[in-house]
C-alpha cells in the first residue's frame, strides 16, 4: 500500500513505512537460513499490523459511496473490531460492531477501546452468531441500521483478499524463498499467496481448520497456479489458547530479538518457525520471510507480568 494511497484515504494519520528485521540466532546460523520479519507492528501504535489492509478496500467504499455506515463481527477480544472501529472514527463513519456472545458484566479492554472510538456495540448469543451469514439475518441488520457497508468477520472476503495482497509491496523487490504468516480466517494467507511468488507458508492459530483449501477457493486462489503449505500443527489448543510452554517461547524470543509477540497469532507463529527449521523442514540457503500481523492489544487480556515486555 503506497503512502499516497493511505494518505488520500485517511489524511490525518501518519503511516511508517514498517522494516525488515534480520532475526539472528544460533538455530538458524547452524541449519543454513536466513530469517527475517516484516514488523507490520511498527506501522502505527494503534492500528497496527494486517488489519487495515483488510479493511482498505471497504472503507475505500464506504467514503465513495451514499452506504457510509460500516457494520462487521467479531468476539471480545477481536483485533478487527478494534480496527474497524480506530478507521471508522479517523475517516468519520459511523460503525457496529455485532459481538459475539451475551453481554458481560465487565467489558474486555477491546470492547471498552471500540466504544472509546464511537462503535455502537450488538451483543447477540452465541447461536444467533452461527446466522451472521444468513439472508434473514443480514435482512433484519438493514431493517434496524438501514444501508450499510457489511464487512464480514476478519474480513474475509475477495475484497479483504485484494487489500492484503497490498502487504506484498514492501517485500517485492526482495527475493525470499519462503513467506510465513498466522492463519486465522485465511484472508490474509489469501492475499500473500496472490501477490508473492515465493512459497507461502501459512501456520494455523485455530483447532481444527481442515477447510483451508475451501476458504481459499472462496477467496478466488487457483491451487494449481500458486504454490502455498498450511500447517495446522501449532495452534496450541486453539484460538487464543496458550500453555506455559508457548509463553515461556515469547518471552525468550523477545530477550532474543527484542521483538513482542502476541500470544494468539504472531507467538505461535514464531515457535512453529523454529520448530520447523529445527526438523529442518528450510532447505539449506533458504531466505524467509515471516509477517508480524500486529494483534499485540491482545496481550492485554493477560495477568500483568506474564509477558516480560
């Protein structure tokens, strides 16, 4: 995403062009390979990360268009509601966020910021959350917020595809063998796979996400033509699952690289990668790239201390 296409969409917020850091340790100097990571953290304090690329293309509709109003979905923690609801009030739109799940006592601090930045807030059980995609209910969200952009949950669609196929562009005139990233609704690991030649390398944050290669047919990918590995191997439990094991993974790697991880994407990222290089899964000479996709809000839900950054 170039700077002029940010600034024209979102003029009062300044962007930092996010850099790539060369990871150096004894693991990857004594297999052969060079690691490296495109710290999309960096690219604001806020919105940081793959999320407003995902989002580019709807909010780009949403200024142009008489539907000025954006509505999407997300749990308590979701780094999309956060997102969304940061852009909407930068580009003054108003936004919904439609949560899942009855509404708490006490609010998680994504809940609090969403509505801190003006988001009205739905909060709906967790069965009529299986119906988002339904006609009917889609019919009843017009009926009470009138027209309205619609932005799925993660933003997965061909449109959130196309805006994170953009992260490409900070990496194109360098040649690496393999892209690594976390994959959750796969939008991104769409979009990477699209505009990277290189094998793209996407490791599961989710139990049980054996309909990658569906979603990915959904998001318009011809698997004969691109060439991509999902590994579901190290998700640790689940979304947003953690054990002491993979805590103990991020704190050592930031005393490593002074690099934060979150503990719901990058962390599991990360410990995949070197568990992965370690079986030496990287030919030799292999150059990889792995994407920070952000998300380090949500180490604030966990106890002060437990993380050591």
């Amino acid at each position: 995403m170039s700077q002029s296409m940010i600034k024209e969409l979102l003029p009062d917020i300044h962007f930092r062009e996010p850099p790539i850091t060369v990871l150096e340790n004894n693991l990857y100097q004594k297999k052969g390979v060079e690691v490296s990571m495109l710290r999309l953290d960096e690219i604001h304090p806020v919105i940081s990360g793959n999320k407003l690329f995902k989002l580019f293309y709807f909010l780009q509709e949403a200024k142009m268009s008489a539907r000025r109003k954006m509505i999407t979905f997300g749990g308590a923690y979701s780094n999309h509601l956060a997102a969304t609801a940061f852009v909407c009030k930068e580009a003054n739109l108003p936004c919904v966020g439609i949560v899942r799940g009855e509404r708490p006592d006490t609010l998680s601090h994504t809940l609090l910021f969403c509505m801190e930045q003006g988001m009205k807030l739905e909060f709906i059980s967790r069965t009529a959350y299986q119906r988002i995609e339904e006609k009917d209910f889609l019919q009843e969200l017009k009926n009470k917020y009138g027209e309205h952009i619609l932005v799925p949950e993660g933003g997965f669609s061909v449109k959130g595809k196309k805006g994170a196929a953009m992260i490409t562009s900070f990496f194109k005139n360098q040649e690496f063998t393999h892209i690594c990233l976390p994959v959750g609704t796969a939008t991104t690991f769409a979009g990477i796979i699209e505009g990277s030649n290189s094998e793209t390398l996407g490791l599961g944050v989710l139990k049980n996400l054996h309909d990658i290669d569906v979603r990915l047919r959904q998001l318009q990918i011809d698997g004969e033509k691109k060439k991509y590995v999902f590994n579901g191997d190290y998700h640790f439990g689940g979304y947003a699952k953690k054990t002491e094991e993979l805590i103990s993974f991020i704190n050592q790697f930031y005393r490593q690289h002074t690099v934060p991880l979150d503990f719901v994407y990058t962390g599991k990222m990360m410990y995949g990668i070197n568990d992965l290089v370690q079986k030496k899964y990287f030919p030799p000479g292999s150059r990889i790239l792995c994407i920070h996709t952000g998300g380090l809000q949500g180490n604030e839900s966990l106890p002060k201390g437990m993380l050591h950054f």
